[in-house]
C-alpha cells in the first residue's frame, strides 16, 4: 500500500520521435512563434513525449565535481519540473509553512533568480509526505506561462505574464484532496487545457490562453485520479487523451466532444501516455497494476495488456519499442505494438520521475536521486552509467541544448532543502 501513496510530482504530457508518428503539427507549432527548439516549454518537453531535441552533447551520464554549470537554492517546495523557454526557467513552489503557492522564475545561464509571484496567498491543499503543494509543471506559449494549483477546496488554472504578473484565474472545478494534485496545464493552438479528477466528480476544460474565456468543458467520472491532458496526433488525426478513473477517453481539442472511450486503463493513474502513431498507452497502479496499449481509431480495440505497475514515471517510446521504468526501480522494453516483452531487469530503488530519451539513451532516476543512462535497445537492458547528485528526487529532470536541468532536495540532518541545478559541458 506504501506504493499506493506515490504519484503525482509529474504534471503530464507526451509524443514521439519514431519515424511512425506523427509530430506536433505545422499548424500547432505556429501557435508559438516565440518557442524554439532550444526551449522544454511543458510537460514531457517540445515533443510531448519526454525525448529531448539533440542540438548539443548532453553529459549522460555527468561528473557530479566537473559538470554542474550552476546550482541555486529554491525556496519552499515542489515536485514540478522546470520549464524552459528563452533565456529564462520557471517553477512552481509551495511555502508548506502557510500554504502560499508561487511560480519561480531564474536566469537559464546564470540560475540567478529573476523574479517570484505568488498566485495564491494561502490555501495549499496537502495530504502525503510524497506529495506537494506544488506538483504541477509550468506551461508556456513563449508569451504567458500557465500553472495549476489545487488551492483552499478548488483546483484554479493561472495565466501570468513573463514577468510574474496575473493576468487571469479560472476555476476548474471543486477538488477533495486524496493523495495531492499534480496535473499539469497542455496547450493545443489557441486553448489551454487543465483537469482535475476527484471523488466527487471532477471536469476537464478548455480556455482561451490570450483571455481565459471558457471554450469547453466536461464533466469527468467522481474517482481520484492524478494525469495531466494531453494532445497527441493517433490514427492521423488530433486527439485529446485521459487515461485512469477505469477508462481511456479520447476528446475533440476543439470542441470537447467524446470521440471514443474504452475500459482500457484502472482506477488511478499518474504516468502521460505515449503514442507509436496506432495506439495510446495507460498505465496505473491502484487498485490494480496495469497496462494496455489502445487502438486509437475509435474501434475500442485493446490490442494487449499486462498486470506491470508504471503507477508514476512515464514511459518513452523509440523505434516502435516501448520503455519504462516500474515504480520499484525496475526497467523494462515491450515491443509496443504486440506487447511481447523484450527484456526487464533492475537499475536500482523507487522511481517516481519520468524518463528522458536523448538521440538513443535513456535517463531514468530515483527517488534517491541516484541517475541511471542505459540503452535504446531491444536486445537487452544494456547500462551505460550511473551518476547521483543530491538527497532525494521527485521532480522529473528536462533536457534542453545540451544541458540537463534537475529539481533535487538536499538534507542537513531533518532540514530539508531544494535547489535547482543545471549540468552542462
């Protein structure tokens, strides 16, 4: 049951670089002019899929004494990754001492701190020693920056400046903590999108990003529930995908419209699905370990499934392979379209962050803050490194332009810190 209580640090997005799928569309893209492909601009990064763009030699893995560019201390506490976009990181934080909620923004070269808006005053909703009161990752448009907190009984989507200034709030909906909230904002052209599944019932919507102007909204089933909205391009068309609450369902981005649901995932989910382009995947861990891989072509096929417990890190999919690490540290590669299992074998203990794929290697790291790089393959699990900085890590690490960008607490006997740092060569 200790298992059960791990999840939701992972705001949630993601895509794939295979040659069988389908990228963000041209359309999508010119969205955001101001992005580029040196940013990591929302959850699972500029691809919706947890790869990172290969524009310079990333050190995987890295000297702990040689390769840390910078490292600065971050106040209060989260388990949000960092968001990139331009010359500037942001973070969500949580002061735990009076529930205030904020967004953090730093110099990427320097990590020096630019400036810290705090978006709710008081009101953190706080359940779990691995929770926070600030698991959501910041998403950007390269013109705003948009955050989730569940805050005083009610889960409220933020738009503010890039200069930390509010420029609107909308309610979600009403929230019963269960375990925390951790899902992240996805944008999709001009909406952005949020969700909040809890035991009385929960909704998914859609606002404008420019004016915070309701577009669409859902009702969601009453369950606890933890992955963040996500739009991937399956069986050649746009389609918004949620995974847990005992169903996969898939919406219109535009409109909201149920395009197709099957009982193809369990209760409570945390991980962001993948796509090869054919099939979504879902993967949870309560009350029951399993994974499926669903046609996304409105069939309601489910073309495999398993009882393998990736309740909270999420998965990567390359070259028609699919790789994961199960929450108690173990790796493991399924052939994505059969599920036929290809090799599985330990790196090390509990994992609650998400995988990073960079050109051919994978990066998975533990809760212990222990890093672990091994390779793309299917013919085995093939180690290439280990490395470890800090004390304890939740927040998933991000990859952009050469550098690798972790949120790790630090202990001084029972005084906790975090602090953010860049490595780099």
């Amino acid at each position: 049951m200790l298992a059960h209580y791990r999840f939701l640090f992972l705001g949630l997005i993601s895509f794939t670089l295979c040659l069988s799928v389908v990228t963000p569309t041209q359309a999508q893209w010119s969205s955001y002019p101001k992005l580029t492909d040196k940013d990591w601009p929302w959850w699972r990064g500029p691809n919706l899929d947890g790869s990172a763009n290969l524009t310079k030699e990333v050190p995987l893995p890295w000297d702990s004494e040689k390769d840390v560019k910078w490292m600065i201390e971050v106040p209060g506490r989260g388990h949000g990754s960092p968001t990139i976009a331009g010359d500037s990181i942001y973070l969500a934080t949580c002061d735990e001492s009076n529930g205030s909620q904020s967004v953090l923004a730093f110099d990427r070269q320097t990590g020096q701190r630019k400036w810290a808006a705090v978006v709710h005053e008081k009101g953190a909703m706080l359940k779990n020693a691995k929770s926070s009161g600030a698991s959501s990752s910041v998403a950007t448009d390269g013109e705003r920056l948009y955050i989730n907190f569940a805050t005083d009984g009610k889960v409220i989507l933020s738009a503010l400046s890039l200069e930390g200034r509010i420029l609107w709030q909308e309610p979600v909906c009403d929230y019963q903590i269960h375990q925390g909230y951790g899902a992240s904002p996805a944008l999709y052209e001009n909406l952005v999108y949020s969700v909040a599944d809890t035991k009385g019932g929960g909704a998914i919507v859609a606002f404008e990003r420019t004016t915070g102007k309701l577009v669409w909204k859902q009702p969601r089933p009453s369950n606890p529930n933890y992955p963040s909205p996500i739009v991937l391009t399956v069986a050649g068309k746009p389609q918004l995908i949620l995974t847990g609450c005992d169903k996969t369902i898939s919406y219109h981005p535009k409109t909201g419209e149920v395009l197709w649901e099957v009982a193809g995932a369990t209760t409570e989910c945390v991980t962001t699905t993948v796509t090869d382009g054919l099939h979504v995947y879902s993967s949870g861990g309560y009350p029951k370990n399993h994974m499926s891989a669903i046609r996304g072509d409105g069939s309601q096929t489910i073309a495999w499934e398993n009882d393998e417990r990736v309740y909270v890190p999420s998965m990567v999919i390359k070259d028609g392979y699919l790789y994961a690490v199960l929450d108690a540290g173990i790796a493991a590669c399924w052939e994505a379209d059969t599920g036929k299992q290809m090799w599985k074998g330990r790196l090390g203990s509990d994992i609650s962050a998400s995988l990073i794929l960079v050109g051919n290697k994978i990066y998975a790291i533990n809760e212990k803050s222990e890093g672990f790089v091994f390779e793309a393959t299917p013919k085995e699990l093939k180690l290439l490194g280990k490395c470890s900085i800090g004390d304890e890590m939740f927040a998933s690490p991000i990859i952009a332009d050469g550098c690798i960008y972790l949120r790790v607490a630090f202990y001084d006997g029972p005084n906790r810190s975090e602090r953010l740092i860049c490595i780099g060569r």
